[in-house]
C-alpha cells in the first residue's frame, strides 16, 4: 500500500454545486460501503467527470488523502 496514493470505491450519496468566491465545486457525501458512516467532500469540476448523480458509483483517485480526481464506474 502507498501512503501518498491511494484509490477508493464509493457510492455518491449527495451531489450539490457550490461556488465558492465565483469558483464552481461539488460539494459531495458518499459512502465506501451500504453499512459505513456517510463522508463528505468538495471536489473541482476539472477532477470530476461530468454531471455526477447521486448513486453513482465511482472511483476516488486521492494523493495524501486529498480528492485529485473521480471516475464513474460503469
């Protein structure tokens, strides 16, 4: 296992738009499995694929525990 990289399998729970000093985010909850706690996070549009749904289910590319980009799994 890498410490500074990592992947993780999620289900988007929520998906909201927010901006931020004019900037666009999704302000996401998801959860790794039907039985873990919900998590939350704010991730660029340019790490995202494009119009995240809720029940998504996707990949999570993380660097240091930082979102660095996200893809749908089909």
């Amino acid at each position: 296992m890498n410490l500074l990289q990592d992947t993780l399998t999620v289900t988007l729970v929520d998906v909201q738009e927010v901006r931020i000093h004019g900037s666009l985010y999704y302000q996401v909850a998801y959860r790794t499995s039907d039985s873990s706690p919900i998590q939350q996070a704010r991730i660029n549009p340019e790490a995202f694929y494009p119009d995240p749904k809720p029940g998504d289910t996707v990949k999570l590319n993380l660097l240091m525990g930082n979102i660095m980009g996200a893809e749908k799994i089909a």
